[in-house]
C-alpha cells in the first residue's frame, strides 16, 4: 500500500497529441461528435432491448451488456481528452489516472470476453437452432456475462495494481493521452522485463484465448452452412453474425496492435491513433453497425415509433 501511495504522488501530464497543435482542434471536434453518438446510440440499443419484448433474447442481453461496456469505456476516456484538448494544461491527478487505469483496463477486458460469449451464441442459434432455447437458457447466459465482467475486474485488480507499484523516480509524463498500462509501465525506473512478459502473458489469455474461440466458433458455423448450400442459409447466416463479426473485426483489429504487437515495433504516434479506434471509434460504430445490419433492431424501433404515434393520437 505505501509503494502505491508513493507512485500516486503528484499529477500526470498526458502528452497525447500535443506535439500536433493543429491537429488537436480536428480531433476536438472528432472526438466530441463520436463521444455523442456513443451515448445516443448505445442508450438507445439498450433501451429498445429492454422495451422491446421480441429483442428479450440471448443475443440481445448479450449486446445490452456490450452497449452498457462501451458506453462506460468511452465515458471513462472522452471527458478527459476533450479537456486536454481543448486547454492548454494536459494535467491529470494521480487519482483520476488511477481511476482511468483500472475502469478502462476492466472495461476493456470484459468486451473481449463479452465478444467471445456472443460467438458462441451465434454458434448455438446457427448450427443447434433446434436445441437453442435449450442451450442458451437464461441461467447459462447470466453465468456467461458474470464470467465476462469477472474476468475483466480481476484483470484490472491484478494488472492496474503492479503497474502502479512500479516505481517511477518523479516521471510524470505520459507520451499517451490516456492512463494505459503499456504507457505507464514506460515510466518506470526499475527493469521492466517482468512486468512486460506479465502484460504479455494477460494478453494472450484475454486477447488471443478470446479470438481462438471466435475463430473455432465461425469456423463451425461455415461448416455447417456448407452442408446446406442454400443460397438462403448463407444470407440468413450473414445476417445473423454479420454484424458481430464487423464489431470483432474492428476491436480486435485495433486492440490487439497494443497489447499483442511489440512496443517497439510502432511510433508514439501511431500507437496513439490505434488506441483512439477502440477507445472512441469503435464505441461509435457498434450501434451503428447493429442498427444498420439488423433488421430486428430496426423493426423494433419502427414499433416503438409506432406505438408512440399510436399514443400521442389517442391523447389527440
């Protein structure tokens, strides 16, 4: 406890983009205008698959879950980069940093399970659609997201907690724009070799073991498909996973270029730009992606809308 007192000491300075000035009033705008459509369009999704009866499936309590992840991750990062942004000081407290550290970390770490548990969903309505009510009973699937959220907590509690003990000799200055463990462990002033094959060693479990199962799960899901080949079973497919498939893409596309990538492989820079994809970007497009490709979200709104209007008349 005193070694994390001790590393806590004194506000951080989160350099991010301010060796490109003009470049951080376009990201201002960027980032505010993605950071509202997270909290529109992740509200929304998982208001409508609560409201909606039809939506009250394991799939959709699988993405109110994810919904309610992202808008959290973001939440725990866009406030504070658009404040840097903007001003001049790029300070954060010691606090705050701590805070960022362990709810992003957490965050982050559930979505890659939430991603896997909701692959596995898709394989079970795909190629068991007979036994899927069976299957994917509604104990299983609060088991399912119990051990998503769990395992993102006590990654954070272990991961967050060794890097703030590292000692860091009065460095303050975080070349990111956000408390990540991989930017904060380049602030110590011991040997890090331990911590990096720590880092290293969790992100195979979280990341890779995670996608493994993505992977094997679509891969039964194509075989299944073929044996059919229907022209049908292939659209009714895509459109069934599609839209997950989209959303892993473009997480673990990004995320996996942090964690899994080595540190000395990329640039400040482009290090910064890959972690903006899936800290904002990625929430962003989600919903969009859900709301777009999904045609029972989108008859779901149509009916709330329809009831709605349906209401106001009957007031008329």
């Amino acid at each position: 406890m005193t070694a994390i007192n001790e590393s806590l000491a004194g506000d951080f300075i989160l350099v991010g983009f301010s060796d490109h000035p003009q470049l951080e009033k376009i990201l201002f705008a960027f980032v505010l205008i993605s950071y509202l459509l997270t909290l529109v369009g992740n509200t929304a999704i998982i208001f409508i698959s609560y409201l909606d009866p039809m939506l009250h499936t394991p799939m959709y309590y699988f993405l109110t879950h994810l919904s309610f992840a992202d808008l959290c991750l973001t939440t725990s990062i866009a406030p504070q980069l658009l404040w840097n942004l903007r001003g001049p000081y790029k300070t954060i407290s010691s606090t705050g940093c701590a805070i960022q550290l362990y709810v992003s970390l957490a965050l982050g770490s559930t979505e890659c399970v939430l991603l896997a548990v909701m692959a596995f969903d898709r394989y079970a309505a795909v190629c068991r659609p007979l036994h899927y009510a069976t299957v994917m009973h509604s104990r299983l699937c609060q088991s399912l997201v119990g051990m998503a959220w769990l395992s993102g907590v006590g990654n954070t509690l272990i991961q967050s907690t060794i890097t703030l003990r590292l000692p860091r000799c009065g460095n303050h200055r975080i070349y990111h724009f956000i408390c990540e463990v991989p930017a904060m462990v380049k602030l110590a002033c011991v040997n890090i070799h331990a911590n990096e094959v720590q880092l290293f060693m969790a992100s195979l479990v979280l990341l890779l073991l995670p996608l493994t199962l993505i992977l094997i799960s679509y891969g039964c899901i194509a075989q299944a498909v073929m044996r059919i080949r229907s022209a049908q079973a292939w659209r009714k497919a895509l459109g069934t996973c599609g839209s997950h498939l989209s959303v892993v893409t473009l997480f673990y596309g990004t995320i996996t270029a942090v964690y899994i990538q080595p540190k000395s492989s990329y640039a400040h820079s482009q290090g910064k730009f890959i972690t903006l994809l899936y800290t904002v970007v990625t929430p962003t497009l989600n919903p969009l992606i859900y709301t777009l490709r999904n045609k029972d979200v989108k008859g779901a709104l149509k009916r709330l809308v329809q009831k709605d209007r349906a209401q106001q008349s009957e007031k008329l």
